[in-house]
C-alpha cells in the first residue's frame, strides 16, 4: 500500500456510509453538521492502518467488519468524564437513596453506570457508597460498569487515572481510596483494589433490542449518553431501563437531558433523577 503525500478529504459518500454504519451499530445520530468531526476522529485511525483515503478505508472496514467496527466505533464516541461530576446526584445518592436502602434493610445494592467511559462515575458512585457506609454495617453492593468501547473499558479496568484526572477529587478522598505512584509511576493514581472489586466493567451496546443482563438495578445512572440518540433509538433505551429497574428505582440522567415527551414510563424526582412508575397489574391492558 503506498502512502500518499497527504490524506485525503472525506468525501460525501464515504461521510454518509460511514454514518449509517455508526448509527445501525451505535445508535449515534450524525447530521451533516458532523462532518468535519467524522474525518477528523477516523483519520487517526487511517493512519494506524497505513490507508490514506477514506473510499479505501470504507473497502477495510467492510471485509473486515465484525473486528473493525469496535475500532470504528472507538473512534466515535466522545468520553468526557470526571469524578463527581454534576455532584448533586452524589448527593442525592449519600442522602436520599443509599439512606431510604439502608433503612428498609436491603442486604444487597445493584447500580448501574451505563455509558461508564473511563470509570471515574462507576468509581465516584463507590466511593459515595464507601463514605456512606463508613461507620455502619455496608450491604452487598454490586456496581456494573458499560460501554461501547473498548478502550475505555479497558482504562476503567485499569483503574489508573493521572494527576489531572483525579485533580478535583478532596485529598482525604484520594489518600483513602487511591494509591499514590512512585517512581516510574510518580504522577499517576490507581484506584484501591477492595473498591475495584465491587465494580465490573462490561461492553454493552445501549442499542441492542435486548440486554444480556440478569440483575434489576435499584439505580440507574445514564448520564450525558442519550443527547446522541435520536428520538425511536431514546424510546427503545428507556423500555430496557425500564425492564431493568426495581420497582423502587431510579433512573439518574445528565443534566442537558430529560425524559419529556419520551416515555410516561417514569416520573421527575428532581435533579434530573426519575423514578420508576409501578403500574396496578390489574389496570394493564
């Protein structure tokens, strides 16, 4: 394959191939204002593969398809994420739900982080459960952490996160729950292992007609995640969220997204949190 002086402009056909491929597979809604995004994140990885225009990257990605469409899709997908980011759901967490669980005696707690990038909710919803439970006696807590990619799953995994990344955590916090790195190391952070071991990191594509979950959920947190579907593929999220949730559940959303309009399937609680409604079996259709 010989490289060219420069690469190659996305052209109109390939743009709009490409986005059909990532909605079909995603979910991800991109107009033509998104043009210029698409050959900009996908150049990256034309220039891994030594291929210099995106007809012939088109070509890879069709005979190499089941393997190359989480490449594409990584490349895709934006993760911005911090720790405790839009805190007032944390605080919601430590003073409304995790009280309302312990008081009615629950033995076990099962939370979602759907759409988890690099772990640090998955990892600030422990530590909020953590600090919680410090003095009292902590039920079985299960936390499952999902993303379409890979690569940031493997991150979340990791647990290792540098000292920007963990820049606006209090230093209590970081000293009780992160190991500090010498050495080599010196700058980087890696989350302690009795917390990483009530987290599993997990792909899941929100898309899918149906989950491969067994666990109801008695939170949900989904945040910042559906501003890139469109409206029948936000229906279809909410209906799984839905199915997946306890009957007393919550469903914690970004706070640029709300449920409006898109399912009576939920009430507002506030904050950008809705709750579950439990329909009368006997009302059912």
């Amino acid at each position: 394959m010989t490289a060219c002086a420069g690469m190659r402009a996305l052209e109109e056909k390939e743009f709009h191939l490409l986005k059909n491929v990532i909605y079909r597979e995603s979910g991800i809604h991109l107009t033509e204002m998104k043009k210029a995004l698409v050959q900009a994140r996908v150049m990256k990885r034309l220039r891994e593969l030594k291929i210099w225009n995106y007809k012939e990257y088109c070509c890879y990605l069709s005979d190499n398809y089941d393997r190359e469409i989480i490449n594409l899709i990584n490349c895709i997908t934006t993760n911005k994420t911090d720790f405790f980011r839009e805190p007032k759901h944390f605080e919601f967490l430590k003073e409304a739900a995790l009280p309302a669980f312990e008081k009615a005696g629950r033995k076990q707690v099962s939370i979602w982080s759907a759409g988890c990038s690099t772990g640090a909710e998955p990892y600030s919803i422990a530590i909020t459960v953590f600090e919680y439970f410090r003095d009292k006696k902590i039920p079985d807590i299960k936390i499952l952490a999902t993303d379409i990619d890979t690569e940031v799953l493997r991150k979340g995994e990791s647990g290792i996160y540098t000292s920007d990344e963990v820049g606006s955590i209090d230093q209590d916090i970081l000293q009780n729950y992160f190991m500090r790195g010498v050495g080599q190391n010196s700058g980087l952070f890696k989350v302690k292992d009795f917390m990483k071991k009530i987290i599993h990191f997990d792909r899941l594509n929100l898309l899918n007609d149906t989950y491969p979950l067994r666990t109801v959920f008695d939170i949900i947190f989904c945040r910042n995640v559906i501003i890139y579907f469109d409206v029948e593929s936000r229906q279809s999220v909410f209906k799984n969220f839905y199915d997946y949730l306890a009957e007393d559940g919550y469903l914690v959303m970004g706070h640029s997204e709300t449920l409006a309009s898109l399912t009576n399937k939920f009430y507002f609680y506030g904050n950008t949190i809705y709750r579950k409604v439990v329909r009368d079996a006997r009302s059912a259709c």
